[in-house]
C-alpha cells in the first residue's frame, strides 16, 4: 500500500522543518548570534521559547523512527528473513538511537550536560551503524525491486554521514566549534535522507504484523479424559494458542 511511504518521507520534512525552524527562532530572537560562529543544534534549542519546539520535533522524530524501524524490520522479516541477525540488530540499535534522541530532546545541554552529550553521541553513532546495516540488507535481503539505484544512493548517503561525523569530531577537538557546528546539521540532514529513503521500500508493503507471543501449539491438551466424578468422557480438548498479533 502506497500510503506507507508517506510514514518515512513525513518523518524527514518533520525532522528537517522543524530544526531549522528551531534554528530561525534562535537567530530571531537572539539566543544565537551568527557573527560568533554557527551555531550547534543543542545551541539552538537550548533556550525558550524555541527549546519547547525542539523538545516536541526530537520526541516526534523518535517516535516516527521507532514506527519505521519496526515496519522495515517486520518487511524484511516476512519476505524471507534471510539476514535474519542483521535484521534483528538493526532494530535493536534503532530502538536504542531513537531513545537516546528523545533525552536530548528532553534534556537541553544547558539543563544536562552529561546526559545530553552522551544521548547526542549515542543517536548519531548507532543511527550511522543502523543505516550501514540497512544497506547490507538492502544489497542482501530478498527482493527490492528498486534495488539498483536504492542501494547505491543510500551507500552514497552512508559515506557522506560518516564523513559529517568524523568530520564533526575531529573539528570539536580542534575547537573548531562552527565548522563543527556545519557537519553536525549536515549529518543530521543526511539522517533524515537516509530514512526518507525508506519510502521507496515501504510503498511495497501491503500491511505489516507484529507478533507479540509465539504460537504454543497444543499448549494444553487433553484426549480422552473422564469426568472422575460422573464418568462421562470428554473427548479431546485443546488449548491451542496462536499467534497473538496485530495487524496494520
């Protein structure tokens, strides 16, 4: 169903709206200013009214994330799950990033230093591993119909994250705050690329089912039981739970 691939591409224009909107409530008001150098996202989003603003996108943005990991993930599951460990770890590290993304929303780095860096580093380093997996699974999984030019623009998109990132730490160290400041908003641009890119896989999918319990098959059974107290017997009873699921 077509309407799926409106998940990820809405999570990229949320993203990528709503941080520069962050960034053009902070130079209006002057809680940045842009002749001491260009400014940090936390910077940004450090001070009211705009750290309100940039609490509600990475909480949205996390949310959304986690929506798209488990639809790609569910995708890749049902159509043959040959990477099957992959797959699984790419959930796992979505999940945490998107978690990690979410705290430093919450938590400004003027409020939690600590817990903000750390969250930032957690978001950006498994999210860049996340995506690296996900083109293992794009060039390995079964079968995307895309595949030809999918692939090598989200191996583009990878190697450009990565460079934004090494980049952002190596001038961090240096001092260089601004041209640090620059491959941070450049990598995460390059973020919300990279998931709205699963649009392409995800207007294939049709539905998508979430097992929350393993089927236990004749869980309990009984045959041929008799009643001990009126003799009588009760033919064969089951007990067979299925597959408790939800369907999208």
């Amino acid at each position: 169903m077509w309407a799926w691939a409106l998940l990820p591409a809405f999570l990229a224009v949320w993203g990528i709206v709503g941080l520069w909107l962050v960034f053009f409530m902070a130079v209006s008001n002057h809680s940045v200013d842009l002749r001491e150098g260009f400014p940090y996202i936390s910077v940004c989003g450090s001070y009211p009214p705009q750290s309100s603003v940039f609490s509600v996108v990475c909480n949205g943005c996390a949310f959304l994330v986690v929506w798209c990991s488990v639809i790609r993930y569910q995708q890749v599951r049902d159509l043959g799950d040959k990477c099957r460990h992959a797959n699984l770890a790419s959930l796992v590290l979505c999940l945490i990033s998107s978690s990690a993304l979410s705290l430093l929303g919450n938590f400004q780095i003027t409020e939690w230093f600590v817990v903000h860096n750390v969250s930032a580093l957690l978001a950006f380093c498994l999210g860049l591993v996340y995506f690296w997996l996900q083109l293992c699974l794009t060039l390995k999984a079964e079968p995307s119909v895309d595949r030809h030019w999918v692939a090598p623009l989200r191996a583009l998109l990878c190697s450009f994250a990565t460079l934004f990132l090494v980049n952002m730490l190596v001038l961090a160290s240096k001092g260089l705050r601004s041209e640090s400041a620059m491959s941070e908003w450049a990598l995460a641009m390059t973020y919300f690329l990279l998931f709205g890119l699963f649009a392409v896989e995800f207007r294939h999918v049709d539905c998508f089912q979430v097992t929350v319990q393993k089927p236990l098959v004749n869980c309990f059974q009984v045959a041929g039981q008799k009643h001990a107290a009126g003799g009588k017997s009760y033919g064969r009873l089951i007990h067979d739970s299925t597959k408790d699921s939800l369907m999208v």
